[in-house]
C-alpha cells in the first residue's frame, strides 16, 4: 500500500525555503516509508520445507538438465519451500513460480548455483524497437530467467469520482471488507493533468508523455455507503477527469527466491539495446521476494513490477569485458517497478548502465545499504515521485544522476524524491536543473551545492539519523 505522505509541494517548499532546517526537520515532514517492503514493512517469513529438488529427479553436479525437474516440483508441489541441496545445477530455459506461497530455496547463496545455457532471446524471442526506434529485443528492459509470476489486476468493481487524504468518494454504494487490498486505476486526461501531478506542476516536456495509466495498491479501512476509508493517505489528490475506478487485486503471491546464486556464461557485453537477456529475476505482484541472491555475469540483474516486494542481501558480480570504451558490463542492475517495494543490502563490484533504477509512475520505493564502484540512480522518466534512496556508498560519485528515458518524457525524476545519506569519495556535481521539480532534497549528501535544489549541509557522519526508514520502523 502506498505510504502516507505529508510532504506537499507547497509546505515543502516553504520548509527547505528556511536558512538553515534542521536535520530533524526535514525527518519530521518525510512520508511513513516504514511500510515499504513484503508485508507492509515486515521481514518475509522463514517459509518450512515442503519439498526436495532431489525427489523430483533434480541433483547436484551430476552434469544433467535439471529444468524440467525443477520446473515439475514448483508446479506439483505443496505451498512451501522446495529445497535444493549445495552444488551446481544445469538450466536450460526459464523457472516460473506461478502458483501463491511458493519458495525456492537454495543451500546458500555460495553454496547453491543455477547455471543457465541459454538466455531469454534464445529462448523465446521477443524482437521489438526501443522509445527512440532502434530495434532490440524487449529483453533489454525486461524479463527473468526465474520469474514470479502473478495476474495483477482483475475485474472493474467501482466507478471513483473523487479521492483526497485517505477517503475514495464512489459513484454508487459498495461492500468491502476491513483490510481488503484493491487497485485505484487512473488514466491520464487530454491536459495531461496526471502527468503534471507527478511532477508538482513542473514537469518539462512532456509532449510525447501520452496515456500515462497508473495502478495504485490502496488497502481499505472501512466503508459507509459510497464513502471509503483508506487505511493510509493517497500520494496525491485524485481528479475525475483521470477515469479513476476501484480494480480486483489478484496479486497477492507471497513467494520468494532465497539462498543461491544464477550464473550465466562469461561473454562479452554487447552493449546497450544489443542485450540478449541473461536476465536474472523478475518479480510480478506483490509481497514477493529475494532473500540472499547471487548474480553473476548477467545483461540485467532484478526487474521488480509489482507492489510491497523485498530484494534483501542482493550481490551481483561480473567477469565479463565491459561494452566498447565504457565500465559498463550490463543494462540494468535493478528496476523497481509499482508502489512501495524496497531494496535493502546491495553490493555489486561492476557498473551497469542504470544501477539503482525506477520506471515509469514508480511510487514510494526504496534504496538503502548499497555499495557499488560508481552507482547511477536511475530515474526513467514518466514520473517516479516519492522515492526514497538513503544509507549509500555510490563509490566514485560520477554517475549518480546518470538516466535512461525517450525524448520529451518529462524530467527524469518526479516530486517529493528523497536522497539521505549518500556517500562518495569525492564531492557530486550538483543535479542537472532539468533533472526533477524544484523539490528535490538532498541530505547529508557529498555534493556540490546546487543552484536549484536544498542540499542540507551536514556531512553524511554527522547524520542523527542514517536511514529515515529504520528510524520511523522504531518509532512504532
């Protein structure tokens, strides 16, 4: 569920507009991020063994293809976690969890590694063209040699007319019980006034930025009549001009993916958009998760698109030769895609093209504890407004306002975006001014000052508080 958000554009603006904030300020007018992640900010469950590869004909180090065995158990199996002993398996195409409550397990993530053959081009191929026409495959951006897969949203069961703080007024009475979770879908008008809202009014061009569409997760509270209590705020007020309806949510998964590594084969980078999808996970719906992964020579590591996932303890490391004159050994390190998902403990010893990364509309996530050579925060336009990433080493500090995006999608970054607490062995260039609305903070951040942006000048070791997230989960 999205978080609740305090911080608006105006009262916002007002605060930074003081000579100095104070550190416990800013803190004080921050969303609640403590309910990003599985479960609404809870460690996921130590789920018990329902199964073993090895009854499904699926041993270590014997040199055979394990995928149809691994395949069969996740598919036969009992909820639960289906455990693979320590070694080496052989994998040939994808390894889908398309069931609820379903984890696969490994004996550690130095102990247990899927070595996969084939890549997802191989596969199945999915040619397309990129924003800008250039042909490549959808792979690129997409796509997990595992994947969680889910449904998503389901079928239409109300008409919303308006929705601001935590009230969605209907267009007729409905039912729903006390904690039901739902998706409030909303499309974008001809004045392109949701775009805009992503943005706090100031969004750059965005002409070509047409039929956004956004699914928000929203939990209910209780209802009276056409009057419904949400259990925490909307991120913004919501206009009936955006179409807004109250969906089915079927994305309930509950599954993970924890204690082992996927390999692929040392080959050299081919480049950006040239990818041919030796991607590692992609997670749909919600309150999935990785728990203690290793990636290794991968084209991108994580996709996440879905709602309150947790990618917990994720290394990703490389022995391939980086694309041309760049260090770049990879497209996308981690994508997080929807509402309220949260990476926690990354390192990497190789640099992707985008590190940290969020796509289109992407809401309320978070980056913490990460460590890398030269990490990117990758804002890829369409508006991802409210994230937050803080407690990060981005090493050389060169690449942090590197991004992807088409042309004349609006600025890369969207309102209410938080950087807390990033480190780097020299002083940052300050952010583009195009780079996000005039709201944008920076705290405790070794960056230069900024002729647009409030970049509170305290040093990232004087911070009372590292991590908001950590610090707002203590406090309840």
């Amino acid at each position: 569920m999205l978080s609740a958000i305090s911080l608006n554009l105006c009262g916002f603006l007002a605060l930074v507009a003081q000579a100095a904030p104070s550190e416990a300020d800013l803190l004080a007018a921050l969303p609640d991020y403590s309910q990003a992640g599985y479960g609404y900010g809870q460690e996921p469950p130590q789920v018990a063994v329902a199964a073993l590869a090895r009854d499904f004909g699926a041993l270590a180090d014997d040199g055979n293809d394990d995928s149809a065995a691994l395949q069969k158990a996740l598919d036969d199996m009992k909820p639960g976690a289906l455990l693979l002993d320590a070694g080496t398996y052989q994998i040939s195409t994808r390894l889908l969890i398309r069931r609820s409550g379903l984890v696969l397990r490994g004996a550690g993530r130095d102990k247990t590694t899927l070595v996969f053959s084939r890549s997802l081009e191989d596969i199945k191929p999915a040619p397309t063209t990129n924003t800008g026409g250039t042909p490549t495959s959808a792979y690129s951006w997409s796509g997990g040699l595992i994947a969680i897969q889910s449904p998503g949203t389901g079928k239409k069961l109300a008409q919303v007319t308006t929705g601001k703080g935590n009230t969605l007024t209907l267009s007729t009475s409905m039912s729903f019980k006390p904690g039901q979770a739902l998706y409030l879908m909303l499309q974008d008008d001809k004045e392109q006034s949701l775009s805009q809202a992503l943005y706090a009014g100031d969004p750059g061009n965005i002409s070509k930025m047409i039929n956004q569409r956004l699914s928000l997760p929203v939990r209910v509270k209780s209802v009276s009549g056409s009057q419904v209590t949400l259990m925490q705020p909307l991120l913004f007020a919501i206009e009936p001009t955006w179409q807004p309806a109250l969906h089915e949510d079927l994305s309930q998964s509950a599954s993970g993916v924890e204690a082992l590594s996927v390999e692929f084969p040392v080959t050299p980078y081919l480049g950006h958009f040239e990818e041919r999808g030796w991607n590692g996970f992609e997670l749909h719906g919600s309150n999935n998760w990785l728990r203690s992964i290793g990636i290794r020579n991968a084209d991108s590591g994580v996709f996440v698109k879905g709602h309150h996932n947790s990618v917990l303890d994720l290394h990703i490391s490389s022995k391939r030769k980086p694309a041309g004159k760049s260090q770049d050994v990879g497209h996308h390190a981690i994508l997080l895609g929807g509402s309220a998902n949260l990476l926690s403990g990354y390192w990497t010893d190789c640099q992707f093209i985008h590190d940290l990364g969020l796509s289109s509309g992407s809401m309320a996530n978070i980056f913490e504890n990460c460590h890398g050579p030269a990490l990117s925060f990758d804002h890829h336009k369409r508006g991802p407004c409210f994230n937050l990433f803080c407690d990060i080493d981005v090493g050389s500090g060169a690449n942090i306002y590197r991004h992807g995006g088409g042309a004349n999608l609006g600025r890369p970054c969207g309102r209410g975006t938080v950087f807390w607490n990033i480190r780097s062995r020299i002083a940052i260039a300050p952010a583009p001014v195009d780079w996000a609305p005039a709201d944008l903070l920076l705290v405790g951040v070794t960056q230069q000052a900024s002729p647009r942006y409030k970049v509170l000048a305290v040093a990232a070791t004087e911070l009372k508080v590292p991590n908001p997230r950590l610090a707002q989960k203590q406090k309840k």
